[in-house]
C-alpha cells in the first residue's frame, strides 16, 4: 500500500514589527526592529501585528529618560511591555528581554484559559519576575497637562484572580474592570502588603468574589468627582491615577498619568 505523504503546515509570515521612534537618530528603529522582530522569530502562534516605539524624553535630570514600548497581538491577543532605561541600547534590550518572559508566562495563561483551569498559587502567573515599579512620568508643568488619550470600552466581568493576569499580560500598573461578584466598577493595582489591591465604587468584600490572589480591598470609597476636579487631585497629590465615581455618568472612571507627563483617561463604555 502507497504511504501518504504528510505536509507540513507552513508557519505563518512574522509581520515586520513596526518602529517608531522620537528624539532619538534613525539607527534607534533599527536595532528594535532587529531585536523584537528575532524574538517574535521564535513564536509558534500567528503574530497579526507587532509595534514598538522608544522615545527620549526631553528633561535632562531624568535619571532612565529613555522609554521603549511595545504592543504585540499574538493570535488575537495583546501583549504590552514599557521600560525606561539609562540609554537607547539598554531600554531596548530591556524591552526584548520583558517581552521574553511576558509571551513564555502568557503561553501558559492562554493555554490554562482554554480548558478554563486557572491557577490558585498567587505567584503563579509572576514567577521569577520582581514586582514592577510604579514607572516615572515626564515633570510636565501641571499649566501643560491635557488629556491626550481617553480610550473607552465596554468593561470585562471578571475575578480579581483574571484581572491580575490581564494586568501582568499587558504590563499595567492597574486595571479598571466590572467585579464579578460585587457587579462593581472596580479597580486593581499594585499596592499593599500583599502586593494587590483592590478598590471599588461602595467597598462590599462580603461579595468580591473569592480566589487564590492575595488581595487588599481598600475600605475607601471611590470619591465622587468631575473629571476637572480628578485632574486637579491627580496633580496634587502626586500618585500615579485617581479612581473615582463620575458625577455625570454614576460609573466608575480612572485618570493617569502618561509616560510623557500629559493625562489618560480610562472609562466604561455606555
């Protein structure tokens, strides 16, 4: 009897990564686009697109003013990493190397996701990398700031356990999502002796939904607020966001600062 002969499935074209860079000479696009394009080399999934940008930013007593940033999706799903670093080599290298690990811990995430088996060890999805620092923005005069970047969205209903691997996945800092349990516009970030807490519209943690993260959940209600008035806590008080109820709309809505010193602005969809 003849064999069949098996073909095998050609793996799909890597899309060249996408570079753009400010403040920096040309040469800069090169090199990130060398390194990120050998990594994504290296990953069995469809890459759909792959964009990197690394910028200087313009104060000079800036100790790390170079930041790289990349957004991949893979496969339909999105992967983000920032660093900030001394000079162009090191911020670049630094990105590739998060990157690394970000796509080897999310390969397991996606694949714990589509059994819909999740893990309870609360180290699980960040082992073998150190906790992130909250990132430094650029010193803009407060006079200068706008809001420059307001992105909304239907917010995802999930656990806190979910939401803190959508966190690591997208290296965030914070993530503004729909508690499962409370039903609340809900908050996580990086913060507290447990290194997570969580912070809602009316704080019910008899309802928060249990699981194997180690969370806080602050007894402080979000403060009700205009998103003038969230402006001008953010830039008194120096932290790196402000959750708060909107007076207008009664949801939950959360203001940041940006790398670049200017404001984002985060709120749920209608």
């Amino acid at each position: 009897m003849p064999q069949t002969r098996k073909t095998a499935t050609p793996k799909t074209e890597t899309p060249e990564v996408q570079v753009a860079v400010t403040g920096l000479p040309p040469a800069t696009a090169d090199y990130a686009r060398q390194k990120v394009g050998a990594l994504l080399g290296q990953i069995h999934q469809p890459v759909l697109f792959a964009r990197v940008r690394v910028t200087r930013l313009g104060n000079p007593a800036l100790e790390q003013p170079v930041v790289a940033q990349a957004n991949l999706d893979i496969n339909g799903r999105l992967v983000r990493a920032q660093v900030a670093a001394p000079t162009v080599t090191e911020a670049v290298d630094a990105l590739e190397a998060t990157l690394r690990g970000r796509l080897e811990r999310a390969a397991g995430h996606w694949e714990a996701r589509r059994g819909r088996r999740y893990h309870h060890d609360p180290h699980e999805w960040r082992h073998g990398d150190p906790p992130s620092e909250l990132r430094p923005w650029f010193p803009r005069p407060a006079q200068e700031r706008q809001i420059i970047r307001h992105k909304s969205f239907t917010l995802p209903c999930c656990t806190a356990d979910e939401a803190a691997i959508e966190m690591d996945e997208l290296d965030y800092e914070f993530h503004l999502f729909t508690e499962q349990g409370s039903g609340q516009d809900s908050v996580l970030y990086r913060a507290g002796p447990t290194g997570y807490r969580l912070a809602q519209l009316t704080p019910r943690p008899d309802l928060v939904t249990p699981g194997g993260l180690p969370v806080t959940i602050s007894e402080q209600p979000a403060p009700l607020l205009t998103t003038d008035e969230a402006i001008q806590r953010l830039s008194l008080a120096g932290l790196p966001f402000v959750f708060y109820l909107d007076a207008d709309h009664a949801r939950g809505r959360l203001l940041y600062h940006r790398y670049d010193g200017h404001y984002g602005l985060i709120t749920p969809a209608s």
